[in-house]
C-alpha cells in the first residue's frame, strides 16, 4: 500500500471520510484521538470493532472527518467507513467483515413528522365529546 485509501460510512444522519495509510495504529476523529472524542467505551469498540475483526490493529493509521448526527450515528458510520477502506487495502479481509456484518449500511433513520399528529405516528388525544 503506497498511498492512502479513503471511503464513505454512513448512518442515520452521520456521514464519516475515511483515511487510511500505514502506520502504528494511531485513530484520530476530527482532530482529537477517537479515545477523547467517544467518551463511552462501547462506542471505542463500535470504531475498534474492523480493525479487531482482521487483526490489524497497529498496522494502520486513520484520520477520520465526522460531520452530521449523533456520537453514535457518527461511531456506527466511521465502522462502515474503516470496513469499506480496509477492503480497498486488501480483498482478502472482505469474507471475515462479511460475517462480522460490518459492510452493511444501515438504512434504518428517523421516519417524517406528518401533517395532523403529534410527531411521525403518535396522535392527539382523542374525545368522543
């Protein structure tokens, strides 16, 4: 691997860029290293959780830019996003983050607030009188 690889993750409102190259294994998220900036372990993990799955954790450097949703919108989009960049690195990882479920996007999003309710399916009260 000469130069870096980058990708796109995505979920919920989060959208995350991706920068991979060879390296010590260094995570940094909008500047800050991704320890400081996912205060929550579960969500460290959530980021973590690719470069566990091909037992590459110290070979890698990343830069990730995260803009849009939530901590966790943006935790969930930048595992999408290392997935999808460790594939460009190599194929050959592609069948154990397959099975891990790792390449998928999910398209699961806050549904509309709709005209006469109270918010997407909740209503007002009702009254016979």
């Amino acid at each position: 691997m000469e130069k870096q690889k980058n990708a796109v993750g995505r979920r919920k409102e989060a959208v995350t860029r991706v920068f991979l190259s060879k390296g010590d294994g260094k995570i940094t998220i909008n500047g800050k290293d991704y320890k400081n900036y996912f205060s929550l372990v579960y969500l460290q993990n959530q980021v973590e959780s690719p470069l566990k799955a091909v037992e590459s954790a110290d070979k890698f450097d990343i830069v990730i830019n995260a803009q849009g949703g939530g901590i966790k919108g943006q935790a969930e989009a930048a595992k999408l996003g290392i997935a999808r960049a460790l594939l460009e690195v190599s194929l050959d990882y592609r069948p154990v983050l397959k099975a891990a479920g790792m390449l998928k996007r999910d398209p699961r999003s806050v549904e509309r607030k709709k005209p006469g309710r109270k918010k997407a399916r909740k209503s007002f009260q009702f009254s016979k009188r």
